[in-house]
C-alpha cells in the first residue's frame, strides 16, 4: 500500500484512519471513525495498483451495491463507497462496512469440526443470508469459511466482491473464473451463467466441512478441483456422531452435481432449523404458548371439564417458508383457534373494538424462531374486566422466554416485514429501521446498546408523528425495541 495511506488520513473528508485489522491481495481493511456519524467503522480499501484500473474500482463499487442491499442479521452492512484522487492523480477507492468483532469460520476450523447442533446453526444462519440475496437476485459466488464471521450475535456472510447477477456470465474477461476452488460448484467449470444454485452447492460444502473438519473434494486449483470430480466418489457424513438424518441428507442434496437437483437457500435453512427444535415432542408442546377456547354456555357442555387447547405446532417455529402452513388441529373435536379468536368479540358486548389498521391474525411465534410475515409478538392478553365467567373467556398466552439478542432483532426484522406488507409502514421506512436494528444488534453487551436501542425508539416515535408508521404498529415495534434492549447476549 502507499505510504500516504497511514493512521490519522481523512478518507473523502469523513472517514479517519485509526489501524490496520486486516489485508488481502486486494485489499487492506483499516478501523476508521466516521466523523460525520461519530461511530467506529470498517474501511475496506482497494490495492492502489488495482485501484488504478477502472474494472476493478466497477468491482468494488458493485460489491457496495449488492451488499448494500442486503439489509439482513446475517450479512455484513455496508454503509458507504468512496473514491479519492490525490494530487498526482492516484485514486484510492474504498467500502465502508460495520465493524465486525468476532472470530473468522476459517479460523475456527483449525480446531476440528464443530459439533453438529453449532454447525447447523451457522450453516442455518448463512443459508439464510443466502436464501435473503437470491431474492435480489444476487449471487455473491464465493461462500467459503473465510468469508463467515463468528460473531456474538450469529454468523455474518462478508465479502460480496465477486457478487454478480442472477444470469449474468460467471466469468471474467481474460476467462478466468471466480471463486475457491474447493468451494465452486462443477457447472461453473464450464462458465455457465451465475445462478443461485452455485451458492447452494458452496453452502453444501461448507455445511460438510463444519460437520466433519474437511471438504468433500480437496482441490487448490481448477485442474485438481476437475479431477477430484472426476474421481471422487459420492462424499458421506455417515461418521460424525450423533448427527440427523435430515441434516446428511440436505447437505448431499446441495453437493448435487446437477444444479437443478439442489434444494434451494430458503430450502436448506428450513430443514436444518427444523433439526434445532426439541426432539421430544412433548417437549415441543410445552415450549409453545397455548391459548384458551372461550367457554361455552352450560347447556351446550356435553361433559365438564376445561376448555381444550391447542399449541402453537412445531412448524411454526420454521423459516419464512413455512409461514403459509396452516395450522394443525388436534383431534375432530376441536374448534379451530382462528374461529374461536373470531367469536370472542361476539362473546364480550362490552369489550372495546381492536384498533383500527392492526396486523391480521396469525400463529403465535415461538421465543427463538425465524422471523415471518405474521404478527411476531403475538396475541397480547387484554385486561381483566368484570364480566359473567359463565359468558366468555379471554384468549391467553403463555409468557415468553427470556431471548437472545439475535432472536430478538428477528423478530423485530419480522415485524417490520409485516408491516411492510401490510402497508402500516411507509415502503421507504423499513430500510431506516432495519438500519437502526442492525446497529442496535452490534452494540449488543457493550455501553452503547442503550443508546442505539434510544435511537431506534426515537425513531419509531417520529415516524408515527409524521404518519409513516400506524399508532398499532408503532405500539409493537416499541415493545419489540425493549425487548432487544433486555436480550441476553
């Protein structure tokens, strides 16, 4: 790197240079302040030598845009591209990115494999990051254990320089093709267009290597990669102890060597968080909020005794796919809990009408689970009020686990998902608060997560005075900042 990019220079008039924290071929990452926001960042900055090559300062400035995007717990946020001319015409060009602090994936395996509850979980967490750019129509084409980081608050997916696309060429253009070896899916050997399945095939590899310490096909280079391919047999993971079916059986389909055979992102991250729920299912049950049917009049009892309940069903508590599932009824006799919330206001004359613009009706959401488009607080409770216990009984919820910081921003994130679809939250709105959550997220366990959890809430405040969020939305998307800030980390 030049000599003039030192501690203390001013990148772009705001970005102030405190140490180097890493480097690369093409890069050297710099801990900087931002003057401007006054907060610690990282400033990616690329070799001059490539810098002088307007391609690769294109590159960088597409990674930002990708990468900016993203607005997800498991990507790493990008706030900022820059390009600066010296006196003698040098361009330095840089990514601003959040400071991460945590332990790199790659690092971590120089101690062996993880065990397999820990590997599903960040393979989960990464294949959601995934599953989260395909939607864009992203292909970041270089999922490696070096670009995870470990962090308290989950893993984080780094480094989209080589994202592209969906369709675009998967080559450069001297026709060289992207990527590590070990990691790159077979079709793109022979320069098929980018695709998310290319990332499913590397997130396949990098499930396995968590699981057993290894990669199912060793290879440096393209050549050795070819002929591990060739010659390889079918990988298994019939060796790691104690390890689910359903897992292997994911992690194979994924490091299928016909693309259209791989599950998709969305897919892989629903299975593995299936595997992470209790395996007793009474277990299950217990975990899950109920809630009470209202009580029928005496003459229509055909035998005494409470009210049945129905639990929340283990599926529910998977990833966004399976928020269109129905709910599961036990038993002929059971009344449906959608109707029974339904004839409830029927029940109680002199109840207050629910608040105008209020989310519709869903499951329950679980402590712990992935964010969805339903309502992820909950039912709440109402009041007690005098009324006729022979009349009515008011639903009920369990009260909920104390939650981790990552699953508190989940459902924060789900909330402002909801909203979004909803239409209770401006469109423009949800970037600011996913922003804001995210902050709020990395300061978790340090003194600064009471003011970026005041920062969010000032927000929340503000843009319901200004009309951009409903009264009821706004209610919830408080109670859900309070809840972060009591997160255990």
């Amino acid at each position: 790197m030049k000599a003039s990019l030192h501690a203390g220079r001013l990148l772009a008039r705001r970005y102030r240079l405190i140490d180097q924290i890493g480097a690369g071929g093409m890069s050297v990452i710099w801990r900087s302040r931002d003057e401007v926001l006054d907060r610690v960042v990282a400033v990616k900055v690329l070799a001059p030598s490539l810098a002088a090559d307007a391609r690769f300062r294109d590159m960088v400035r597409e990674e930002a845009r990708s990468a900016a995007q993203l607005v997800h717990p498991h990507v790493t946020a990008v706030h900022d591209y820059g390009e600066t001319v010296a006196p003698d015409g040098s361009i330095t060009s840089f990514v601003v990115m959040e400071l991460l602090a945590g332990e790199e994936l790659e690092h971590r395996l120089t101690e062996g494999p993880l065990p397999w509850p820990q590997a599903v979980e960040t393979g989960a967490q990464v294949a959601e990051a995934l599953a989260a750019a395909h939607r864009l129509g992203i292909v970041h084409r270089d999922i490696t254990p070096a670009n995870v980081m470990m962090t308290r608050v989950g893993a984080k997916v780094l480094d989209f320089g080589i994202a592209t696309r969906v369709g675009a060429p998967d080559e450069d253009e001297d026709g060289g093709t992207f990527g590590t070896p070990a990691y790159v899916a077979p079709e793109r050997l022979d320069g098929a267009p980018a695709q998310p399945a290319t990332d499913v095939y590397s997130l396949g590899v990098l499930l396995f290597e968590t699981l057993t310490g290894q990669v199912p096909y060793p290879a440096d280079t393209w050549e050795q990669l070819s002929a591990a391919l060739a010659e390889g047999g079918t990988p298994t993971l019939d060796g790691v102890p104690g390890l689910p079916a359903p897992v292997a059986q994911i992690c194979l389909r994924c490091l299928a060597r016909e693309p259209r055979q791989r599950p998709t992102a969305h897919q892989v991250a629903a299975a593995l968080r299936d595997q992470l729920l209790p395996a007793d299912p009474q277990a299950a049950t217990m975990l899950a909020p109920t809630m009470t049917l209202p009580a029928l009049p005496r003459e229509q009892r055909s035998q005494p005794g409470p009210a049945p309940t129905v639990p929340t069903p283990p599926a529910a508590t998977g990833p966004a796919d399976r928020r269109r599932r129905p709910l599961l009824v036990a038993g002929a006799g059971v009344v449906l809990v959608a109707g029974a919330a339904l004839l409830v206001p029927a029940l109680i004359p002199d109840r207050q009408p629910p608040a105008r613009g209020l989310p519709p009706a869903g499951p329950v959401l679980v402590p712990g689970t992935t964010p969805s488009s339903v309502d992820p607080t909950g039912p709440v409770t109402p009041s007690p009020r005098p009324t006729r216990p022979a009349r009515s009984v008011a639903p009920t919820t369990t009260a909920p686990a104390a939650v981790s910081v990552v699953e508190a921003a989940n459902r924060l994130d789900g909330l402002i998902e909801s909203g979004l679809a909803s239409g209770q939250i401006r469109s423009d709105v949800g970037v600011d608060l996913r922003n804001l959550v995210r902050n709020a997220t990395a300061a978790a366990g340090t003194p600064d997560q009471a003011t970026a959890v005041d920062r969010l809430r000032g927000k929340i405040a503000e843009r319901q005075r200004e009309g951009s969020i409903s009264p009821a939305y706004a209610r919830q998307l408080d109670d859900a900042a309070v809840a972060l800030a009591a997160a255990r980390t």
